[in-house]
C-alpha cells in the first residue's frame, strides 16, 4: 500500500463523517417511505467523500452555499444531525424552523447559505457571498457546489466571468455525478470534461476523482489556497456518482446495474476503511465502536425530530419581511 | 364515455397535433427519452423520434428563446417548463419576445407557439416549487393563458392553443395528472377565452380555474346538503377572461366568491372583482368575497401548508358569509 500524508486521526475523521453522511440519508431514505419526510427528498448517498474532503480543508469563517441535494453539505460546517433531520420533518427545531425542507437547509451561525432549488440558481450568489467576504477585506473562501446538470445554466457563464473579471474568492465545485434527472452528461453538451468551463474565463480549474477523499482533499487543499491568497476563483469538477436515484421518485431507469456496481466498487467509505484497517490505524474493534457511535447519532436525531413540534400556524407571517409589522393581506 | 388521465389526454391532444401539423414539435426537459418527468409524454420520442421529441439540458431560458426565434421562421413549438417556477429563468423570452414579437414588428411576426408545464403547489415542495404565476402571464399583453381543471378541458384547450396562432401559456398542475375524467374518442377542440358553468346553482357563484377548483366542488358538495346552491364558473381561460359568463351567473345568483391558489395582491380575483362590481353592482347581495392563498411564501412544514391554502372548509366559511347564515 503506497505511503500517505494524512495521518491516523484525518483517516478516522473521514470515516467517521462519511459513514455518519451515509447512514444519516439512508435514514431519511426510509423515513421518506414512511411519510415522516416529504415533498422532494434527493440523497447524497455516494458522494461522500466531496464533503468529508472538504472538512479538512476549511476553516470555520469560511461559507458553503449549494443546491438542494443540501442534506449533509451543513454537516462540513459543524451543524449536528439532529437540526437537519428536524427541518426534513418539517420541526419547529429544525435548521430552517420546518420552513425550507430538505431543499432548504440555512445555518447562518455556521455560515451555511442554504440549499437553492432553482438549479444553477445558487451560481451567482456564492461569487455574491464571496464578494462580500473581498468587500469586507477578509481572507474567507465560499465553496459554491453545483451539479453537472446545473453547469448548463447560463447564470453560471454570467457568474464566472464577473468572478474572474473581479478575482472573487470562491472554489466553485461541480458534483458530477454524471445525470440531471435522467439525463447523462454526455447528453447536454459537447464539452463533457467540466472542469474546462472554466477556460473561456480564464478560470484555473481540474478535474478531481471523488470517490477518493485524499485527491478531493489535495484538490481542495490547492484551490482554497489559490481563493484565500486573494487571487481569484477556482473551478474543481468533481468526478463522483450518485448510488440512488435522483430524487426518491426516480426509478433511475436511465442507467445500468453494472454501471452502478462499478462505482459501488470504488466506494470511497470502504476505501478509508480499507485504509484504517491495512495501516493498522484502527482495529476491528474501534471501527465498530465508531459505527455504533454514528448510528447512534442518526436515532437520536430521529428521536430529536419526532419529538419535536411543527411550527405553529401563527408562524405563517413571521420570517416574510425584515419588518416586523408588514401589513399583509389578510382576509 | 372513456376515462382517461388528464396527462393521457395532454398526450393524445400532443399526439394528434403533431400528427397532423409535422412544424409542431415538443422540446424540454426529460420529455423523450425519460417520458417525461410527469410521463405527459410517454411514448412520444417512440412515435415522432428525436427529431420532434427533443430533450434539451437544464437551460430554461435558451430554449425558450430558441423556442420563440423557431417561431418566427414557421415552426409551432411547444415548450415544456417542468413546473412554471423554473419558467422565471426563462421569462424574459416569453415577455420580452414572445408576447412583444407581433407588436413590434407591426403584425410581420407572429408566434405560434405554447409554454406548457404544471403550475402552483403539489404538497410539501418549499418556497421555490410552490408558486402560481397565472396572473403574471396574464397581466402581459400578447399572451393568452389557459388553465384548464379536467382531462376534457384539458385535451380541447390543448389543440386550439397548438393551432392557435398565438403564444399561449397552458398551465396544468402536478396534483392534477393522475386525475381521470370523461374524454370522447373522437377529436375536438375547445375555444380559448371561454369559460364554464361546471355546476349550476341559484344562491351563490363560486368562480375558479385549475386544480384548486377541486376544493370548490368539494364545497358546493358540503354546501347542498345544507340547502345553498352554488353554481360554479370555471374560467378555464384567464387571458382573455370570459367576464361576460361570470356576471350572467352573478346576476342570477346575486353573490360571488371567487377561489385562486395565488397570492391576493393583483390577482385574478382582484380583476374579476373590479369588473363585475363595475358591471353588476345593482345585482350584488353580499360585497364579493375571495379565498386566495394567504400573503407569504409557501413554507415546507405541514401545519403552514394547511394555513396557507384555499380549501373546501374556508370556501364553505366565506360562502355562508356572503349567505348571511
Ligand atoms: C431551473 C430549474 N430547472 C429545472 C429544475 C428541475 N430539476 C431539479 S433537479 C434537476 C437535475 C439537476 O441535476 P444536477 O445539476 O446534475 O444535480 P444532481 O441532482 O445530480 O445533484 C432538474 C432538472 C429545477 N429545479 N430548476
Ligand atoms: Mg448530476
């Protein structure tokens, strides 16, 4: 096994995150089927390592916003399950208050700028969170997510330019899980190598395999370096799959067994755990104690959300307008 | 009579559009090879290839506007908006062009085109998957606006829109696809601008369009078992607006309620309010009363969905306020 740079605990810690990411929406997965969560619910169940990547890369100042696949882009920021699980319960405690749902997972305390359904919609208010950041004369990073079916909107050619042309401070990170939908990459476009949008705009960029948490991390490592020293934006496409369909709706139809078990086959928990066990890092034992820990958090944050309230009907007219006396139709 | 989905009768309307006009074309997201997201199209990309039946990236405001410039050189697309709240991406093509197209090129321009896609709410689906625009299409002149409530309405609005020489925004609704209703075998077409008295009455008018007319039926159910009578006026079209049907029903009934799943300011109950008064006033027993959503975003959680919406309850409240009982 080739020699590593990541220590014994970095190893843990991303096992850790990851399989407390994986076990957490398959949780939501079920409780969909159980009705407890509705409306859209879409996992990010294979993606993993993007996430857990990107946590020991940032700091705490720095800002994430993404689109709706948001259930675990909070956790990188520090936000306990629970809150999440609450706001997919539609709870009172829950990240959002039970306003925004699972596409809509805000935590401003821990500089999480929310879950956008709107595809693309998201593009152009990272690079706006990252001028505020440049305005304001800090040394932040916005880490602005997006998938590849969002990168033909034209919001983000629009983004990009004025990010490059005003050297704003935000990694813009494509989740490429290959489909929109149903629709493959290849389908959308002749340029299917992402991370070369960015060239039109002079944008440094590369391509990432992210089913391996150490190369999400080197890349990640680069391009917040490149944003903090103040030299602009960074494209990074990572290169991943998503295990489930795109939404609990979807039957994903649209693709092949193999071509899921091929990716299964690269599954980047079992390739940290692969890791931890043959370096010796953990034995049998630690592992175990980890996957009772992270399963016990995933109850808890269901026992957290059941026994939570929904907000009360009085909450209806509350959080419209900064203005507290809004005169609202009311009839 | 068959019954048959309201989404096989948008299908079959489609079908036989294309059938019969080979410039008529579907383009969209997900409607060849997923059928659909809604399955409106299943089966489609099998019968007209990829030629007619064409997938395009998530890229709302291009094809709009390819959309509208096919338009203008001979071709009667029909564009699919997977829901109207990714329209908002697109609108700029749809205002700026497709409605303004005619006018300003002094009648050389017509567009012959539709936007079509669900429309509003369909449960627990957040602030940005929830909302109604009908009233801003049809604040827009050069466009005409169909929201149809059943699978009959539903296929003959279809073709007069595709045949129609105009741009026409058809809006249909998530909660209404699996819907069934009686559709003849036959082909017909339905006129735009028309509405429908779908239940006659004698002491109130309830005037509605689109799925939440469901909640109005419902009601007027609950309501003749306590002996009020409500005849319903289904507008169907809200550009142009069949006023004349609505107040004919006021004048007999001398009450009007009207019901829109939309937020209350500038609405299509605003307008229909302002022009019966105007032309009925004489015949009003009651001030004219509306159910529209309340004020605010739609949030996520179940308990604020509930406060938000128009449903058969609230309507029952306000008809019996205009009854006096
Ligand atoms: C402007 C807009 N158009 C269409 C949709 C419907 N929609 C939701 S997700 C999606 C696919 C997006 O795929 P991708 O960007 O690859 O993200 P992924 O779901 O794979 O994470 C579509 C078409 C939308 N939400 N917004
Ligand atoms: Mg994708």
């Amino acid at each position: 096994m080739a020699k590593t740079k990541f220590s014994k605990e970095t190893y843990l810690m991303w096992y850790e995150q990851m399989l407390l990411m994986r076990k957490f929406e398959e949780r939501a997965g079920q409780l969909y089927i159980q009705q407890k969560i509705r409306g859209f619910c879409h996992l990010y169940i294979g993606q993993e390592a993007i996430a857990a990547g990107a946590m020991s890369t940032i700091k705490a100042d720095d800002n994430i916003i993404t689109a709706y696949r948001d259930h675990v882009h909070p956790f990188i920021k520090g936000v306990e399950p629970k809150y999440v699980m609450a706001e997919l319960y539609g709870k009172f405690t829950g990240v959002s208050k039970g306003k925004g749902g699972s596409m809509h997972m805000f935590s401003q305390p821990h500089r999480v700028f929310g879950g956008h359904g709107i595809v693309g919609g998201q593009i152009p208010l990272g690079a706006g969170i990252a001028f505020a950041e440049k305005y304001k004369g800090t040394n932040n990073v916005t880490l602005c997510y997006m998938g590849d079916g969002a990168v033909r909107q034209g919001a983000l050619h629009e983004a990009f330019n004025m990010a490059m042309l005003w050297k704003l401070p935000v990694v813009f990170i494509i989740e490429n899980n290959n489909y929109a939908m149903g629709t493959s990459v290849e389908r959308t476009s002749n340029v299917v190598e992402l991370y070369t949008l960015g060239e039109s705009y002079d944008m440094p960029a590369a391509p990432v395999d992210a089913m391996s948490v150490e190369a999400v991390h080197d890349a990640m490592e680069i391009a917040v370096a490149h944003c903090r020293d103040g030299k602009g934006p960074y494209l990074l496409e990572m290169k991943t799959y998503r295990y489930r369909g795109h939404s609990m709706s979807d039957p994903a139809k649209y693709r092949t067994k193999e071509e899921v078990e091929e990716y299964k086959s690269q599954d980047p928990i079992q390739r940290v755990l692969t890791t931890l066990l043959e370096k010796k890092y953990a034995t049998e034992a630690q592992i175990e104690t980890i996957n009772d820990k992270v399963n016990l958090i995933v109850d808890e944050s269901v026992t957290f959300s059941e026994e939570s309230p929904f907000p009360d009907a009085s909450e209806l007219y509350k959080d419209v307008y900064a203005q507290e006396d809004y005169p609202f139709i009311r009839e | 009579m068959r019954t048959i989905q309201f989404r096989e009768a948008l299908r079959e309307a489609l079908s036989e559009e294309m059938r019969r006009d080979p410039n008529v074309f579907l383009m969209g997201e997900e409607v060849a090879e997923y059928n659909g997201a809604y399955k409106v199209s299943h089966g489609m990309l099998d019968e007209f290839g990829d030629k007619r039946v064409i997938d395009t990236p998530i890229a709302e405001l291009g094809f709009a506007g390819i959309g509208v410039g096919a338009a203008m050189n001979g071709l009667r697309p029909v564009i699919e908006f997977m829901t109207f709240n990714f329209s908002l991406v697109a609108i700029d093509q749809v205002i700026n062009s497709a409605a303004k197209m005619l006018s300003m090129s002094g009648g050389q321009y017509k567009i012959p085109m539709v936007f079509r896609g669900p429309t509003a709410s369909a449960g627990q689906l957040g602030a940005q998957h929830s909302q109604a625009f009908e009233n801003w299409y049809a604040n827009t002149p050069g466009l005409k606006v169909i929201v149809p409530s059943n699978p009959y309405d539903a296929k003959g609005l279809l073709k007069a829109a595709i045949r129609d020489d105009d741009p026409v925004i058809f809006m249909e609704s998530e909660q209404m696809y699996g819907d069934k209703g009686e559709v003849p075998d036959g082909e017909y077409l339905l006129p735009i601008g028309v509405a429908d008295v779908k239940r006659k009455g004698t002491h109130v008018t309830i005037v509605s369009f689109g799925k939440i007319m469901k909640a109005c039926f419902a009601a007027a159910d609950e309501l003749a078992k306590e002996g009020i009578e409500a005849e319903i006026v289904d507008l169907r079209t809200v550009r142009p607006i069949d006023y004349a049907t609505v107040i004919e029903s006021v004048k007999k009934t001398n009450r009007l309620v009207v019901v829109e799943e939309a937020w209350p300011l500038a609405s299509i109950s605003t307008e229909i309010t302002y022009m019966v008064q105007k032309n009925a006033f004489d015949y009003l027993d009651a001030p004219i009363r509306r159910i529209t959503t309340a004020d605010v975003p739609l949030a996520y959680a179940p308990t604020l969905v509930e406060e938000f919406m128009p449903n058969a309850a609230k309507i029952i409240k306000v008809v019996k306020e205009v009854m006096y009982k």
